[in-house]
C-alpha cells in the first residue's frame, strides 16, 4: 500500500525531515553535482524520488538504481585492467597546492581529490603567523593541532591546515564543502582567542556537515552511487588510455616528419593516412585499441572517437606548444644566446625566414642550435627583417639584449656593414658580435676554385657531359652499373652542382675510382649495335678525352683537393665547433694546398696508371714555327713542354690568397668546450663567475648558419604540392616537432591531455 511520504507532493519531502535525515539529502545532492558530466535522466529521478535510508531493506534509491544500471552498462567493456599510470608529483602540486590560500578554484575534481587526500598541515615554520597585541607577540603554536579531551585523551586536529603564504589557518573540509563563509574558510588569525574559537569551531554544525560531507565523498565504497561512481571512473579511465595511444601515435610519426591524413578518414580504408594506419597496426595487438575502433570507427560527425583529423591537429599544436616552452626555458636558464636566420621560398612562392637560435645547456655546458619557427617574409629589406626578428623574440618572450651573436649568409641585406640585418641588431644591441658563416664562404671559395682557370673548366664540364650521357638513356645507365659494380667502393657517378663544393667531391671521387670502369662501359656502347650512332659517336668523343693524361692528373687532383674542402666543411658545420676551431681547419687547409703544390709529382705518377697515354697532349702537337721579319728584334719563342705548360695554366698563386681571407689572428691551441666542461663538473661556477659568463658566451657565438638550411629540407617535406595549402601555424608545429625530434620523444605529453580537456567542453568527462 502506498504511504502517506511516498503520496507527499515532492516539493514538500524536506518538511518532514529530521536534521540528520536533511544532512543526508544534502550529501547526496552534492554527490549528484559531483557526477553530473554524466548527464543522467534515470539520475535525476532518483534525487527526486528519494526515500529515507532503511538499514532492513533496499530503499527506493537502491531498486531505481538495480533497474537502470543494466541500460548505462549495456555495451561490454573488454577484459582489461586499465593500469593507472602514478602521478607527477610536481603536476600534482601544481594543480592541487598544499597552501588552501591558494585554493583559487574549488571544483568538483579538487573536491575529490582532497577527500581521497589529505593535504598537508604544514606543521613547523610558523613566523608568518605573527601578529601583536600590545607589547605581546603571538603566534600559532602546535599545540593548537590538537584537541584534548575530559578524560585527557588527546587528539589531532586533522582538518586544521596552515598557510605559510599569509600565517592564518583554514578548516580545508569546511573550505571544500561549507555554504557559508566563516572565519575558518576565509583564514583565521587570532591567536589570543585561538583556543576558543577552534574548539567552537569545531562543535558547530556547519563543521560537522562539512567533514560528514567529505567522509562521504572518500568512502566510495559506503556511498549510494558507489556503483556509477565506479561506472564514471571506468569510462574515465577508458577514454585516457584511449587518448594515451592516440597521443604515443602523433609522437611517433610528427618526430620523423611523416604526414598524417590520407585521401580519406575510414577505418580500414587503405588509404585513411599514416595516422590511422598506424592505430590499425597497434589495434592489432592491443584488444583495448582494437575494441575501440571496431565500435568507434566509422561513426561519422557527431559520434565521439577522438579518431577524427580535428582532435590529431589539436593535439598537434598543443604538444609543439610544450616543445617550444621547453626550448625557450632552456634559452633563459642559458641567459645568453645567438640568433641564426636564413630563408627560402616554399612551394607555394612564400619566403619562409627559418628562425633557429644558439645557447649553452645549463647542465651539460654543451652548445646547442634549437629550431623555433617558420616566418612568412613579405620583403627582404633589411629594415623589414630586424622588425620581423624583434616582434617574434618578444612574442616568445626572449630578450634581444641577450643575444650575443648572430651568423647569417653572405647577402647584403643580411652581413651589410652599414645597413644590414647584423647592423640594426648591432645598433639595438652591441654586443651581438655578426659572424659571417664560416660554411658558405669555404663552399663559395671551393665553387669559384672549380672556375679558377680553362683546364679547370673545361674538366668540370666533361664530368658533366659524362653523367649527362649516362643518364639520359636507362640502357646506357645499366650497362654503367654492370661495370661499376666491379669496384669494390660501391660507386655512381654524380652530376654537379652550382653551388655545392661537395657535389663536386663526389662526382670526381666517382671518376677517379671507376676510371676503369666507365672507360670500359664507353668502350661497349661504342661497338653496341643497339646503340644509336650519335650515342657511339658521342661515346668515342668521351672516350678520347678519358684517355688524355691531363684528364687523368685532374681527376687524381681534384679529388685529393675537393675531399680535403669537403672535409673541412662539414667540420664546419657541426654544431658543437667553436671560434677558436675555425682558424685553425682553415690554417690546415692551407697547409695542405700548399703541400700539394709540390707533389704533382705524385699525381702524375698516379694518373699514368689510369690511361695507357705516357705524354700529354701538348707534345704531340705539331709546333708552329712563326717566321721572323727582316729587321725584328724579338728572340726565339720560348718552348715548354706539355708537362710545364699543364702546370702553368693550371697552379695560380691567387689560389692560396682566396683561403687566406678566411684566417683569424686568434690562436688557441686549449679546447674552449672542455675547459668550461671541466668547470662545471668540479662545480666551480660560483668561484669563477666571471670566467663562466665569458666561456658561456664564446661558445653561444655561431659559426654558421647550416641549422637554417637544415630546416629547409623538411620545409619542403612537409609543405608539399598536396599539401600547397597547409596553414603556417600547422607548418610551425610539424616542423618544429620533426626538427626538434629530441624533444619529442623525450618529453611527457600525458599532460597535454588535461590541456585537451580543459580548452573546450569535450562531449567526454576526462
């Protein structure tokens, strides 16, 4: 039979209520808020419909919810125990201070997280707390942490909590849970009457309510929800760990640079992208994963899967955010720095400026070059690059005053002396030291020496028209490459390059060690029927050339001088090289092109070995006797021979003088890098201050600006013809993250997803 309570109006239930009974309603209520993401109907109607707890049979409450249980927990959750991963204590720190001072926002989640963790009472220093009553100093003491009771028993105070920051004490449960402020939520500071109001404090009953309220909130077992509580936690932990591979995913792939999306976004299409690709590979031998894209994927908009292109791009940006915080931190513990700019333009006709920036590691002492970010360039005066610079330090919050070195190329709108990029810095900022870059100007001289005289040319050209042939016909090519694969080097010829020095050492490196090789594969195009007749004519052109002597001393030459520039160019360009290296590979250098000067001897002897030609061409020439007039005064003509004139017309003593522009008076035969090594690990930088400021700033000084150039191959990887579109705030954080991959696969990106979380209302409670 229905009662008199169960026919009440539901609006009139509390009048009937007792004060413990209302307590009780309350705490439920304030359950329901706790867990109302979950955003129940059957929920709601429990609150409602609510009976008073019966300890001898199941309540109303209890049999609503064994009836609609069952409809929440309809899908099956796979046979796995989601292993939550510990907590950082610094983020929980962070996020959850130990000070209720600063207690800014009290949310549900910072309601349980104190319910299932006590804060600390930061019980000792107490001189904050110091106040004056007349000629009397008092101050919190820790007797005032304990309660002793009528029959001497004493007991803690556990709901008492100091703050340090402003010396008053808070009730944290009341602080957490009470309707009302008192002086115990806002911080209690009279110690004079301290006695009294903590023992009245904690008789009231808007205390008791309080802690009842997190006492119930912490035994999660003991409450009515427990089990959507418990149903609550489980979807939680579902979708972070869900989250959790998606977000090891994008590490992977935006760490090596590979595009993500694909023609489509369907789950087992063969063309859904790497992104997808690669959650199909793990789903593979993960059930969980595996579970979640057969009952996610494919759902289409409006469904919730975090699998879509959207939240990728999210997550994208959010973990280049944390790759650049930690580059610009490491920048200011540095303090001092160098900046290195460089530019090229995209596939799509934008100049991208490349900002990379050069600082010393705080532990290690070791120089390092940190890529930062793409910018779009809308002119290249000069004036127009230093406000571009300087707007983009300051949005990063990186002072220029700090800089201490620039490295940039050769052009005039860049190392100008009066107008320059290096000049306005310079105005802003004397101590920014401009470094021309070391790397351009030896790959510059090794260019114009290939151009230093019509031999040198000419034989340039050859290897040239000697790639060109091969590779303008796959046969040719492949009967190449059946020779070549005689030589035990592996090698391939190579074209040239217009600017790189080091495209020239390789393609002579090719020549010298298959000579053999590819006069022999000359040999069979020649007589190959198969081969046009202006191929073999071609081929016995080439031919002719291979087996003239002086073709065989330039390429044994060559070889041993552009292998030699090579060298001292990539020495160049590593990033760990300081000031004091540099003159010292150019000095060596220059003693190497000197010594080979006087061993032509040596290779000419192994250029005879190459071609079966003893003399050089010049000798076999029929000389012209030219006819001397009645009354002329000249002498006779002077005659050299093939072996003098080739060393004539090939050995300029202005070949010396082009290195020597490059050498620095500085001379320091002590390792600068190991010595401020040294110094940090004996852990004397604060008895030596002054000589760690300078060591540091030595080594910011950038030798060269390669690590602009770098960044250009993945600009055009990442920005290509398919991907012509592609937004440069997208661009920046591909790059970044690919550039920067140490940072990427070092970093912890579990916290980007409480970033995720908050930066917009997510259709799952996270």
């Amino acid at each position: 039979m229905e009662t008199e309570r169960e026919r009440e109006p539901k609006g009139t239930l509390l009048n009937g209520l007792a004060e413990n009974q209302f307590h009780a309603y309350a705490h439920l209520c304030l359950i329901y808020k706790i867990i109302h993401d979950l955003s129940s109907p059957p929920l709601r109607q429990i609150i409602h419909t609510i009976d008073l707890p019966s300890t001898s049979a199941p309540s109303q409450t209890d049999k609503v919810m064994e009836e609609q249980q069952p409809a929440r927990c309809a899908r099956s959750e796979p046979n796995i125990v989601l292993k939550q991963e510990p907590l950082d204590p610094e983020r929980v720190l962070a996020r959850y201070p130990s000070d209720p001072a600063k207690w800014d926002q009290i949310d549900d989640r910072t309601r349980e997280y104190f319910a299932l963790n006590n804060p600390c009472q930061n019980i000792g220093d107490f001189s904050a707390s110091q106040r004056k009553y007349g000629d009397i100093n008092r101050s919190l003491t820790k007797e005032h942490f304990f309660r002793k009771k009528l029959n001497g028993e004493t007991l803690s105070r556990k709901w008492l909590v100091y703050s340090p920051s402003t010396g008053t004490v808070f009730c944290y449960c009341c602080k957490l849970f009470s309707i009302r402020d008192n002086q115990f939520v806002t911080g209690f500071n009279d110690w004079k009457n301290c006695a009294n109001r903590l023992h009245e404090h904690e008789n009231s009953m808007d205390h008791r309510t309080a802690v009842l309220s997190l006492s119930s909130l912490g035994n999660k077992n003991a409450r009515r929800d427990s089990n959507i509580v418990q149903q609550h936690e489980s979807e939680r932990a579902y979708w972070l760990n869900i989250l959790k591979r998606i977000v090891a995913t994008i590490q992977f792939l935006s760490s090596r640079g590979l595009p993500f999306r694909g023609d489509d976004e369907l789950v087992g299409s063969p063309h859904n992208g790497n992104f997808l690709g690669c959650l199909e590979l793990i789903s593979r031998f993960d059930p969980l994963l595996s579970e979640h894209l057969a009952r996610y994927g494919n759902k289409g908009r409006g469904h919730t899967s975090y699998l879509s292109s959207t939240v990728c791009d999210e997550f994208i940006q959010l973990m280049a955010k944390k790759v650049l915080h930690a580059i610009v931190k490491e920048v200011k513990d540095g303090k001092y720095f160098s900046i290195i700019v460089d530019s090229t333009p995209d596939i799509t006709h934008v100049d991208q400026l490349a900002l990379v920036i050069r600082y010393v590691l705080k532990k290690s002492g070791e120089p390092v070059e940190r890529f930062l970010e793409f910018i779009p360039l809308h002119g290249h005066t000069a004036e127009h690059m230093e406000e571009t610079l300087k707007s983009e330090l300051k949005e990063l919050d990186i002072d220029l005053m700090d800089c201490r070195g620039q490295s940039y190329d050769n052009a005039s709108n860049m190392a100008g002396k009066y107008s320059g990029l290096q000049a306005r810095i310079k105005n802003k900022n004397p101590n920014a030291d401009f470094i021309p870059c070391s790397a351009h100007s030896l790959n510059l001289v090794g260019a114009c020496a290939a151009e230093c005289c019509l031999e040198a040319i000419s034989f340039f050209g050859f290897i040239q028209n000697l790639y060109n042939f091969f590779s303008a016909s796959t046969r040719r090519w492949e009967i190449l490459t059946a020779h070549l694969t005689k030589c035990e080097r592996g090698l391939t010829l190579k074209s040239l390059s217009s600017t790189r020095s080091s495209a020239r050492a390789d393609a002579t490196k090719a020549l010298r060690f298959g000579y053999k090789a590819i006069q022999d594969a000359l040999n069979e195009i020649k007589v190959d029927h198969g081969t046009p007749r202006a191929a073999q004519y071609e081929a016995s052109q080439l031919i002719t050339v291979m087996e003239t002597l002086e073709t065989a001393v330039m390429t044994v030459l060559w070889d041993e001088l552009l292998r030699r520039i090579n060298f001292t160019s990539k020495a160049l360009q590593e990033v760990q090289i300081d000031v004091c290296t540099v003159p010292i590979l150019h000095s060596s250098l220059i003693e190497y092109m000197g010594q080979a000067r006087n061993d032509f001897d040596v290779y000419e002897a192994e250029a005879k070995t190459l071609t079966a030609t003893e003399g050089y061409k010049a000798d076999s020439q029929r000389r012209r006797v030219k006819k001397v007039m009645f009354g002329e005064s000249a002498g006779p003509e002077v005659r050299r021979s093939g072996r003098e004139a080739f060393l004539i017309d090939t050995h300029y003593e202005d070949f010396t003088a082009e290195f020597c522009q490059f050498i620095s008076m500085v001379k320091d035969e002590e390792s600068v890098m190991a010595m401020y090594k040294k110094l940090l690990e004996l852990g004397l930088r604060d008895a030596f201050p002054n000589v760690d400021i300078c060591l540091r700033m030595y080594l910011t000084l950038p030798i060269a600006n390669c690590s602009g150039e770098r960044s250009f191959s993945l600009l055009k990887r990442v920005k290509t013809y398919r991907r012509a579109t592609v937004t440069e705030k997208k661009l920046n954080a591909f790059a970044l993250l690919a550039i920067e991959n140490g940072f990427t696969t070092s970093l912890d990106f579990e916290d980007i997803i409480e970033d995720f979380t908050a930066s917009k209302l997510r259709r799952k409670h996270l």
